[in-house]
C-alpha cells in the first residue's frame, strides 16, 4: 500500500479583547468558508477555557496576554504543504477575505503562528 502524503497544519494562537470575541467569531466563520472553498480540509478556532498562566511558558505569555482578553487556539488542516501553499496563495488573493478581515479583533503583532507536518493523527 503506498504511504499517503501527511497532513499539513498552519497553527495559531492569538490574543483577543474579550468584548470582541463575538465579531472575531463571525470574521472567522466567514473567513473559514473561504479557506475551505480553496483547499483546506478543516478549520477550528477555540476560545480558552481551562488555560492559566504558567512560571516559565503558557499561552497566556506566548501573546502577552493583557486583563480583558482571551487566548484563541486555532489551526488549519490541508492536505500536505504543497496543498498549503497553493491554497494559501488562494486565500491571499480572494477579494473576499479583505472585505471580511477586521484587523481591530486582535493585534496581529502578538498572533502566534507555524505550520507543521502531522506526526500522529488519530480520531474515532
């Protein structure tokens, strides 16, 4: 059986004033249309719940987390790298996505981002 390419993930941690939380999920609905239009198998933005500051690491300190804010963990799934960079090119492109990104939900100086090739997927 020949070995299927891995699955890519772009990952994103990112801070957001909590009375904003509510146009960020809106501009990442519309945004997550977008991206599954283009390519992307899965899109997940998550709101921290049980995420405390640590000693030495946390997501609270990885953004610089202020009092009125919340942590978003989010992450993209494609098909392989090749498929990122393609859709991604996509994505950048699409007229669309201007019109929906509100760049005053959250400081893009502090957003937390990478990709990385799956090591281990599993699900039921």
């Amino acid at each position: 059986m020949a070995k299927k390419a891995p699955e890519y993930v772009d990952g994103y941690v990112i801070a957001v004033p909590k009375n904003k939380v509510e146009a960020y999920q809106e501009m990442a609905t519309k945004a997550s249309k977008i991206f599954i239009e283009h390519g992307a198998l899965e899109v997940r933005e998550c709101v921290a719940e049980d995420v405390k500051k640590g000693k030495l690491t946390s997501f609270p300190q990885s953004v610089l987390l202020k009092r009125n804010e919340v942590v978003i963990f989010s992450w993209v799934v494609y098909k392989s790298r090749a498929e990122r960079d393609k859709t991604v090119k996509k994505i950048m492109t699409d007229p669309r996505l201007e019109k929906i990104m509100d760049m005053t939900t959250f400081d893009g100086a502090r957003v937390i981002y990478g990709g990385f090739t799956t090591l281990v997927s599993a699900s039921k």
